[in-house]
C-alpha cells in the first residue's frame, strides 16, 4: 500500500533534510568489512555467504544480521542481501554527515546495493534519525527504501490481508532552534535500539 499522506511525508523529508545532514557520502567507497561464525564462498557465482552474528561495516555504515549474501560483479559492485533469525530484525547504523546525528534502524529482511547506494528494509520495518543519545523522529512500515544518492527515503505500508495489516506511522520531533540546547521535550525521547553494542548479532 503506497503512502498518500503526502504532506506529511513531504514534512518528514524537510525534517530530514533541512539542514543539509544526509547519510557520510564517502561510505559507498569505503572497502566492506565482515565478521560471522561461519563462510561459504563460491568464486563461479561471485557469491559469499555468512552466516551467525554477522557484521558488516562500510565505513560509517553498521549492518548486523544472522545471514548475509554477498553478490559482487566484476565491476566490484556488491548487492548485500540479509536476514534476521525468526523473532528478531536486523539492526542498522550509519552516520549523518556534518553532524553528530545518526540513522539507524530495524526490519526482519535487508538489501544493501553499493552502486545505487540504497538500502531497503522489509517487514517490520523501523527508521529513526538520533540527535545526540535521542531519538527525535521515528518512521515505521513494511518496508522502507533509504536512498542516499538522491537524499530521499520512501515507505510503504502493508495492504489488509488475512495475515493484518501495517500502516505506515511516523513521529516527528521539532528541530531545536540554534540558539536552544538540542534537548527532547517531556513526552517526546523515544528509546533508542539497544542493539547498537556488541551483544546481539
């Protein structure tokens, strides 16, 4: 089910990007670091496939998964794909450029393309933008597109079936002036994941 709530989507990017902080461009040139308890390469397919506690950095970028496929082309270009174990999500990270604010967020499937510079989340899928320690916006729907080359992110909610549906929900915190001490009001901090140390995969 496509978003038409355009205004408020229309909000969401201004709030994104009114001040210039998108995703560390640099990160899609950086080499991709992964650790995991087990491999399986096969060098006729270009295929690697990891699996237990998988992590992958890409510069700023921090992907962790229980498994993870790693396509290459003979370009060098990487198409990521992950999954979470039954139950839980994949957790990913990444910082904004300029600022010490960061992205991060949730599904129970993943797609990283290094060439697009894109990453999809789906089902359950949760985007949150932190400022400092706090969450100040929160996005949530099955499934979210993060695309850092265009600097836009889209989310689709789920149509009404015999299995539910998922709506697409979002809460926006008011950017503090630069004069105010960038603090959350009463009410609006929301828990940030706690999956950003080294205890979960």
């Amino acid at each position: 089910m496509k978003i038409h709530l355009i205004l408020l989507f229309s909000s969401l990017a201004a709030v994104f990007t009114a001040t210039g902080a998108h995703a560390e461009k640099a990160d899609r040139d950086k080499p991709m670091n992964i650790e995991a308890d087990a491999l399986k390469h096969d060098d006729q397919q270009q295929l690697t496939t990891f699996t237990g506690k998988v992590q992958m950095t890409k510069g700023s970028l921090v992907l962790k998964a229980h498994r993870m496929e790693v396509k290459q082309d003979g370009q060098g270009h990487q198409v990521a794909k992950l999954w979470a174990e039954a139950g839980d999500r994949i957790f990913f990270r990444q910082k904004r450029e300029g600022l010490e604010e960061f992205t991060e967020g949730e599904a129970e499937t993943a797609v990283y393309n290094s060439q697009a510079d894109t990453l999809t989340l789906t089902n359950r899928a949760e985007l949150r933008m932190l400022r400092g320690s706090v969450v100040a916006d929160r996005i949530q729907g099955q499934q979210i597109l993060v695309n850092n080359t265009t600097e836009v992110f889209t989310v689709d909610g789920k149509p009404n079936t015999a299995a539910g549906s998922q709506r697409v929900k979002a809460t926006i915190t008011p950017r503090a002036k630069s004069t105010d001490a960038p603090t959350a009001q009463p009410g609006t901090v929301l828990k940030s994941s706690s999956r950003i140390g080294n205890d979960k995969p």
